[in-house]
C-alpha cells in the first residue's frame, strides 16, 4: 500500500497553480466571512418573507426572532417554535435556504478538516511512518532518471516501502506514490524536509534534481545532516563532477542515457556503483561487448573466451544463459556472447 508523508498528493494530475501568499489566518478569516456572508443572505430572506413565518409562542415575529429562526435553520437544529406556514415561505426555505444551509456547513466541516483534523491525521501518519524508517532509500528528484533508478530498484527487489521520494512537482509526487513509495513534495535542499525522512538513517542517497547547480546544493544539505549516508548524484556537465565531489558526492554519474541504472546500483554499494559507471563511461578502463563465438571457441566454456575477456552471458536461440549456468560450460555456432574486455585506450596508457 501506498504511504506518504505530507504535504498530502490527492491527484496525479494538477491544474496550473502556483503557491498562494495568503497566510493562514487570512485564508481562515475568508472561510468565516464567506460562510456569515451565506448566513446573512438567509436572514435577509427570512426578514423578507417573515409574514410566512409563525412564531408559536407569542405569535410575533421580530427581528430577533428572524436571526433565531435562520441560525437554526442553517445548523439544522429546528426547535418547532418558528415554522413556515405559508407555500411560499416554505418553497423559499426548500429552494433558496436549504442550499445556503449545505454550503454553510460544508464550510464549516472543511474549516475544521484542513485547519484541525487533516494536520492531526497528517502528523500521526508522518509519525507512524518516521517510526519505521530506517535503512531506507531517499531519492532527491523524480524526474526522468530519479523514476527510472525507482523503477529498477523496484524491479531488484526493493520493497518500495523503504524508498522515499522527494520532490517540488505534485503530478510527480503522485507518480511515486502510485508506485508504492513514500513521498514528500517540497524542497529537498531544506534542512527541515530532510529531517523529517531521517536523511540521517537512510541506507544510500540518490539526487537527480535535474539541474546541476540544485543537485549540488543539495548534496551539499545532505552531507552536512548525514555525514557517513553513500550519496549518488546525476551531473549533467563534466565541469560539475569535481564540484559534486568535493560537495560529498561518494558517486558522480554521468551520462544521462545511463543515470536510472546506474542509480540503482549504486544503492548496492559504492563499488558496484563506481564499476557501473566504468562502463557505461565511454573513457572508462573497461567496456562491454556483444559479439558472436568464433570458430575456435566452439566447445569452449564461456569463462575461457580466446579474446581474454570475461563472459558474463551468452545468448543461445534468444534466451540469455549466465556464466553459472550449464549451458555456459560449453560454447555452440551461433551464439551470442556479451563479455567484459578492457578499452584500448586503457591499454595503450598502461
């Protein structure tokens, strides 16, 4: 089940918006007006039409008893001591009041829900779910290679219950939920947001954030509140890796085509990060290659490649085999193997 802490994502999608600067009493005392608003349009009606009204007690309706009538009226209370006698003052309070009464208490009852009930219930499920994180993953951004190092991280067994996700845009937040994290839309370069996912208890610390200026900074957030939690970064420019590692980046990736995997395995280990990363750079000291068995090493097994690479898999009538398995132990015509070899560059350098 889907769990997130606020602010809470009720729908994928958002209409444009942008942040409002009321604060909130303002937005309170606009609730209450609007509502006396509704309330006062009611008594006037009723003062309007009070020859359709019958006090029972002393048969005379004042002023004061039209106020009486109209707030019993609205919070459906209704003594029986003031009634609508007449076809037209009951069509009035049929019509006219009894729509102003529902959008009264509807203002009332979301009042009370967004300024007391919704931030209590908010607080107890942050708690709840605070309580329970520990050794989890926190990815800082859910763009496209944040979601993608979610979605192999998923796919590799993590159970997304131990992931949690940050990030500004609510359609993006709600992406994350929708897949089983936790989630959190706000700033992830503020102190108070990374408390509050304990940034300090997290397993690994991956930050995509989408610009390289932001995710520097908040690299730099990050290391300040967790100073021994792994942190992968995507950086785009290679003229920012330095700056990203000296920011407390363990892990600098680079390029984009490869960040969503290269994410992921870093949440393994530093090393198997640092490996990744070595061949998916174009100038790293070893690369993969895909390529067909050639006649002399039909027979062979695939540990035992005449190039001097490492086979880590063969392909044999389009199913994959490991380098474990059986079928590795004794190479056909026609199979495709995918080996590790060293770049020639590395080479001539050596």
């Amino acid at each position: 089940m889907a769990r997130r802490l606020p602010r809470s994502v009720q729908r994928q999608f958002d209409v444009l918006r942008r942040a409002t600067r009321w604060p909130i009493w303002a937005d309170l005392v606009t609730r209450l007006g609007v509502a006396f608003l509704l309330i006062g349009i009611a008594v006037a009606i009723h003062w309007v039409g009070r020859d359709g009204l019958v006090d029972h007690e002393d048969g005379a309706i004042s002023f004061l008893d039209v106020v009486y009538f109209t707030m019993i009226s609205v919070t459906t209370t209704g003594f029986g001591d003031i009634t609508p006698v007449s076809d037209r003052a009951r069509l009035v309070e049929a019509v006219v009041v009894t729509p102003i009464r529902i959008a009264v208490l509807f203002i009332f009852v979301g009042t009370a829900y967004q300024f007391v009930l919704k931030r209590t219930w908010e607080k107890w499920r942050m708690a709840r779910i605070q309580a329970k994180l520990t050794n989890h993953i926190v990815v800082l951004g859910f763009g496209v290679s944040g979601s993608e190092a979610v979605k192999e991280l998923i796919v590799r067994g993590t159970d997304p219950s131990k992931i949690v996700v940050i990030d500004p845009a609510r359609g993006r937040v709600a992406a994350a939920e929708h897949m089983g994290c936790n989630v959190m839309e706000g700033d992830a370069s503020n102190d108070d947001t990374l408390l509050h996912i304990r940034i300090n208890e997290a397993k690994s610390v991956l930050v995509s954030a989408g610009r390289d200026d932001t995710s520097i900074l908040i690299v730099l957030t990050v290391r300040h509140l967790a100073p021994h939690v792994p942190i992968s970064v995507v950086i785009r420019t290679q003229d920012n890796e330095l700056l990203a590692r000296q920011a407390g980046a363990n892990n600098v990736i680079n390029p984009v085509s490869f960040t969503g995997l290269l994410l992921a395995g870093s949440a393994e280990g530093a090393h198997v990060a640092d490996y990744m990363a070595d061949l998916a750079a174009a100038g790293g000291r070893v690369q993969l290659s895909e390529r067909r068995v050639s006649p002399e090493e039909i027979g062979r097994g695939l540990d035992t490649l005449a190039s001097g690479g490492r086979g880590l898999r063969l392909y044999r009538g389009g199913k994959p085999y490991g380098f474990w398995e059986p079928e590795a132990q004794a190479l056909q015509a026609g199979d495709l193997v995918v080996e590790v070899v060293p770049c020639k560059d590395s080479e001539a350098q050596a």
